[in-house]
C-alpha cells in the first residue's frame, strides 16, 4: 500500500525572536500601567546635574543590553503598587554607575532638568535595585505624596510608616548589620530603611520571614509591607 506522506514546512523562532516579543510585551506592559520607557546615554550623576536633552541623549532603549531583568521583576509587583507608577519614567542608561530615583526636576536650580519623575537605572543594575528604586516612589510619591504627586494612594499610612522606619542608627560599610534593620544599608536612615525593606519583602520574601524569627523587631517592618502596601499579598 502506497501512503501519501505531506512534508510540512518547518518553522524555526530564533532566540533573537523570543527577545523581540519579550521587549514589545514590556513596552505594552508600560503602556497598559502609564508608564514611559526613555534610553538615555547618560549615567544619573550626569543627568543629575547637566539635565537630560532629548534631541543629544536619548538614545534607543530597546537596544540597551538587560532591559528585560527590569521587566521580569517588575512583572511580580501587584497592581495596587504599580499604580505609584503611573505617569512616571523608567530611563535606561548605557552608562554604569548608581541607579538614581527621580522624585522631581528643579531647573531653577539646574538639577534633573528635563526629567520626569522615576527611575533612572544604569547598566550594572540587578533586580534588587530596581524594586529598591521603585520602593523609594512609593515611599515619598505614594506614602508622603512629596511634591503633590498624584499617586499618594497610600497617604493614610504615613504615621505608622514614620514610626516603624525612622531608625537612628548611622550606617557603615564595615558594621554587622544590628537588630532591627533587615540590611546594614537599611541603616543609613529612614528613606533607605524603607526602601530596603521594600526590596527584601519582594524578592527575599522567605528570608525576610526568617529573619523574624530572630529578630522580633522586624515584625512590625514585615506586617507594614505586607498588610498597608502590598494588601495581604506574600510573595513565595
């Protein structure tokens, strides 16, 4: 018996095409949350004091190198919290140095000038600078409503957040991280202190979970997170 055997064209999708589809689904993400993507060449301390020039230092983000590290972790922050993010910018840089967060622009004092407010996220980031950077507008834009940000959707807390992460200790690269702080940066002061715990609630939740447990003052930093910020949301 003869059978008649169809040959189907075989279709290959290179890795290159899976990234592409991974970059045109963070820019729809962005979209979908307010959010403005810029690629500048530019690193924050640059930015911070000569200003960011569309027409000079922009630059084509979706070809900056380990945008998609940003995006995955942005990915795992609930909604309720992205809100913070709305009408604000993620810039990416080509250049290394300090990820930066922009809270606003002050050209009457030629300091962010032609910022919007945001993030500023250099090459050597990770993904614990990123929500760190991001804890940081959701403390002063989200919580304190700085500058009358319109996403203050978390003003009613903002005694509890001053009496939780107001620490006193001061911060040193060669000290043991003491009782109460969940990083020896977190001890610099009350800004850090929040956005450190902010950043270790998202991505090292269940060790953030065991440091309770040696460290009963903590508590009170993990239910703030858990219960007012991320409303009863845990991370695994």
């Amino acid at each position: 018996m003869l059978l008649n055997v169809i040959l189907l064209p075989v279709f290959t999708v290179s890795a290159d095409s899976f990234e592409v589809n991974e970059i045109e689904q963070f820019e729809n993400w962005a979209d979908e949350h307010g959010i403005t993507i810029v690629g500048v060449n530019k690193n924050s301390n640059d930015l911070y004091y000569t200003g960011y020039d569309e027409s000079t230092d922009s630059v084509n983000w979706k070809e900056i190198s380990g945008v998609l590290i940003a995006a995955d972790i942005l990915y795992t922050v609930p909604e309720n919290v992205l809100q913070v993010m709305n009408g604000k910018t993620i810039y990416f840089s080509t250049e290394y140095g300090r990820s930066y967060t922009v809270l606003d622009s002050f050209p009457d004092h030629d300091i962010l000038v032609g910022l919007n407010r945001g993030i500023i996220l250099e090459r050597n980031y990770n993904p614990h600078t990123v929500i760190h950077e991001l804890g940081h507008i959701v403390d002063y834009h989200g919580i304190q409503g700085i500058y009358n940000d319109e996403q203050n959707i978390f003003d009613n807390s903002l005694n509890d957040r001053n009496f939780i992460f107001n620490g006193m200790d001061e911060y040193s690269s060669d000290s043991i991280v003491s009782f109460g702080y969940v990083s020896s940066y977190s001890a610099v002061n009350d800004a850090e202190n929040f956005a450190e715990n902010f950043a270790h609630y998202v991505i090292y939740s269940n060790e953030f979970r065991e440091k309770i447990d040696t460290d009963p003052l903590l508590i009170e930093e993990y239910e703030f997170m858990r219960d007012i910020i991320f409303s009863g949301f845990e991370f695994e």
